[in-house]
C-alpha cells in the first residue's frame, strides 16, 4: 500500500491532509474544541516546534523521568486504563501445530477479559532449548481481501523468520479483524485502544505463560502495528525491546480510532505526541523504522534526533538506532524486515543467519504462506466458547 505525501489518504476510514497549513490560532480553538489528536493535529513545522520547546524543559535524566510518569500516567487515564482490570486465567484454546521448514504454527485464543477472546497463532522455532526470547507482532490497518492485517503475506513471513531465529511469536488479530471481526466484534468502537492495548498487555502474560524469558520479550509493528508497539512498550516495561515501523511522528498523531480515538495525548494543562510517546521505552533498545513516503518523512532530522537526545539524557545514546529508506512507502515490505531482523537478532539474543543470507539479502524462500482461514482458531474442532463475547458493548470491566 503506498502513501503519498501532499495528496490525501483514508486512514481507518477517516481522511485527512497530509500537509495541513493552519494558524497558531486555529490550532487553538480546534484544541480547545476537543481532548482527542486525530490523524494531522498539527502541521510538520509545528510538530517540531513542540519538540524543540520540550528539549529545553528536560535537560536532565530527572527532568526527563518526571516528565514520562506524566505521560505514562495521561496515557493510562485516557485508556480507561488508569486502574487495571483483574487480570483472570487465559484459558487458552489451542489448534493443532503445523510443522514447516525450522519453524511452526498453532492456532491460540485466550481470555483477556472473562469472555474476550483474543485470536492468533503462535510461532515457534522447531528446534530449541531453554527458554526462548518472545515477540509480540501487532498489525495494521491492512483491510483488501487476501490482504488482511497478520493474513498478510509480508506478515507470515516475518512471524516465521523470527521464530525460525529462535523466537516465541505471538501474532495477534486487532480489535474487529481477522476471525475476531466474523464473530461480530467491530474495530470502529470508541474503546477500541482500550481493548487493544489490554490485549496487548495479556499477550506478554501468554507469552510468560507459554515459557518465554521474562528478561527478552520484544515487540513489532507496521502503521497502526506501529502505534501498538510504542503505546505498551511506553505502559509495560516488560517490553525490552521495540521497534516499531513507518508510524513514529511528531506532527501525526495516527487516523483510527484505536490510535487516537481516546485522550491518551492531551489532558488539561498537558499535551504530548507519540514522539514523546515512543521515547518511554527509553533506555531499553528500540529501532525506529521510516520511509519517505508517509508521515515520518523527517525522523533523519526531527524524531529521531529527539528521541536520542532522551536515551543521551539516560547515558544510552547507543541504544536507539533510525533505519530511514527515503524512496520508500508505508508498510513492512522487504527492506523494512531487513532492517529490523538485525535489531532484534542483537538484542534478543537471536540466529540472524536463519532469516538472512550472508550478503544481507532475505532468507525467506521455505517459508509456507496460509490462506487466512487455516489461521483461525475457533473452528469445529475447537469451537467458540458458549461463554465467549461476540460484540464490543458487552465487555465487562472490572
């Protein structure tokens, strides 16, 4: 899917200007009007204006530290999420595992809350020993028939090359996709970051459940993938290490309703952006991934350099690292998973030359990619629990 910069895009179902040029005083009012950043709050130059003014208000590791509990804190209240539900068993539902070249799949679904059921398969290398590293892979807002969210073929194989690497990989659907959206949950739902990000909290309780090392629990992912990463890598500190991709920008603030359709960016007296956001996992290792052709065209010069001078505030300047690819589009093409595999390789301890050959090209060839419905948990062997929740407005909090 290409984006192009100075046209416009449906993002989400939502459309909005690439390049919007509105007044100081417009952005006033209009956020005076509401608590929510949607899709192009604010312009570029203004997206790095507020940076700038925020780099002189943290010149210390303190100063920093205070300014992310705030933050960490706004995003919580604004999810709902201020005071975690009780976190019950997961009650997984296995399917039946498949077994391909160095690596293999079983269809999962557990409980996140009593009744939601979250959909996915896990990856698993087919030989290994001890405990293995595991990495949460979110999706994006990736809708065209055989072109689905995790269904994705791009998907598949970057699930199977990271556990052909040796990793436990936990591929999840988002709110309203994949079989979550059959059995009649919807994605447009104004708690849709809520539930996503509760997901997303109990994903690293399974992977913990299922035996991967507490001490090396990665995360990934493209577009609204992205927005996932550095929203629980930003609330968990169980995340060591993130790299989200074509999604970190000072100035968009992300199109959907599970990115910005709740005030996780501004409270009274108090505004941030996923910049700022993204910067939370600091001093752990992060990799920002970004193209030319979206909205984090200017990471080179604006995002990421804000982003070290946070890990330089921490003594970790090395620790966070920017792949740009300035003739690219939006999404997790080839040259992106290029980027990332190493990242992950030498933070997590894994085999880079199971998914790379040695001239730095992709080593993808065996990789088996399945029609959608063979990634479906609930089938007649397994059925949907007559317990189970099938729409949005019938979660219970509590």
């Amino acid at each position: 899917m290409k984006i192009i910069t100075n046209t416009f895009l449906i993002v989400c179902g939502l459309l909005f200007s690439i390049e919007s040029s509105v007044s100081q005083d417009k952005i006033s009012q209009r956020t005076s009007e509401s608590m929510l950043c949607v899709g192009n709050h604010w312009t570029p130059e203004e997206g790095k204006s507020f940076l700038n003014r925020m780099e002189q208000s943290y010149t210390t590791s303190a100063a920093w530290k205070n300014r992310a509990k705030q933050i960490r804190e706004l995003i919580l209240k604004g999810a709902g999420l201020e005071k975690y539900p009780k976190k019950g068993p997961l009650n997984p539902i296995f399917g039946e595992k498949r077994v391909f070249d160095g690596y293999q799949v079983q269809n999962v679904a557990f409980e996140s809350l009593p009744g939601v059921y979250v959909t996915g398969s896990l990856y698993t290398p087919t030989n290994s020993n001890g405990k293995l590293p595991g990495i949460l892979n979110a999706h994006g807002h990736w809708t065209e028939p055989g072109d689905v969210g995790r269904y994705r073929p791009d998907a598949q194989k970057r699930f199977a090359s990271q556990a052909r690497m040796g990793a436990m990989v936990w591929a999840y659907d988002a709110v309203g996709y994949g079989q979550m959206e059959e059995l009649g949950w919807i994605h447009q739902h104004p708690e849709a970051l809520k539930l996503q990000l509760w997901n997303s909290i109990r994903g690293i309780d399974f992977l913990l459940m299922m035996g991967a090392d507490p001490e090396k629990i990665g995360m990934t992912g493209a577009s609204g993938g992205g927005t996932q990463t550095f929203l629980l890598a930003a609330v968990d500190d169980r995340i060591a290490v993130s790299a989200p991709v074509v999604m970190v920008s000072a100035h968009f603030f992300g199109g959907c309703v599970c990115e910005s359709g709740m005030p996780i960016h501004k409270g009274r007296n108090f505004q941030t952006n996923n910049v700022e956001i993204a910067a939370l996992a600091a001093p752990r290792p992060m990799l920002l991934v970004s193209v030319g052709g979206d909205w984090t065209k200017n990471n080179p010069e604006v995002e990421y350099p804000h982003t070290k001078y946070i890990y330089n505030l921490l003594d970790k300047p090395g620790l966070v690292e920017n792949v740009h690819l300035p003739k690219e589009f939006h999404g997790y093409d080839e040259n992106k998973r290029a980027a990332v595999y190493p990242f992950l390789a030498k933070h997590l301890g894994l085999d880079l030359t199971k998914a790379m050959n040695p001239d730095g090209t992709l080593n993808e060839k065996m990789i088996v990619i399945e029609d959608q419905k063979a990634l479906y948990p609930f089938t007649d062997k397994h059925p949907f629990p007559a317990s189970g929740i099938r729409n949005n407005n019938d979660v219970v909090w509590k």
